[in-house]
C-alpha cells in the first residue's frame, strides 16, 4: 500500500475534475488486493447499479485492510452521499493503517 499526502489526492481530484477519484479508487483497490483483499474487478464501476455494489465491497475491503478502524457501513454512506470527497478521508485513514503498520514491524538486530 502506498502512502500518500491527502493534499496531494484533494489537489489532483481538483485539477482533474473528479477523474483522479475513480483513477484513485482503481489503484487502490489494486494495492488491497497486493494485501490480500479480495475484491471484484474494477470494471463494475462502469455498470449501473453493480457500481454501486462494488463500492459496498471496496469498503468492505477498506474496513479489513484498516483491521475495523473504518467502518464498511460509514465508508460506505460517505461514498455514497458525499461522493469524491470522502476518498481523501479514505487516503487519510489508510495513511494512519500503512504508518501503523510501519511502527508495529519488528526491527532486526545486527549481530
């Protein structure tokens, strides 16, 4: 998983008018999948109503990648409602999982 500044996402999705959310969501959902999250293809997105049932599951995989920090059902209302501005949210609550997880690796000693 790759971090990156919430800034640099909220300035991109700018200057791409909403085309780097949809950019975004396909390359992390890429990286969970590096993780071992299982999710379905990304050409849903371009399905009515199925998208709708992959952003259900792209959440889902949001809340087992966070170990539950965030919640498959709050992610998921704040796609839904809010649209491209809860995905900086997202970047910020991966940001802390990635710097948590970095924190909890054990360090190897040299003998």
């Amino acid at each position: 998983m790759k971090r990156r500044p919430v800034l640099d996402v909220i300035l991109l999705m700018l200057v791409t008018l909403g085309i780097y959310a949809i950019l975004w969501l396909v390359i992390t959902k890429g990286e969970l999948e590096d993780e071992d999250v299982e999710l379905p293809t990304s050409w849903c997105l371009l399905v009515p109503l199925v998208n709708a049932l992959w952003m259900w599951q792209f959440c889902g995989g949001l809340a087992e990648y966070t170990r539950g920090r965030v919640s498959q059902g709050v992610s998921f209302l704040a796609l839904m409602f809010i649209g491209i501005l809860a995905i900086p949210m997202f970047q910020a609550s991966l940001n802390g999982e990635i710097d948590r997880r970095k924190i909890s690796l054990p360090v190897a000693r040299a003998v």
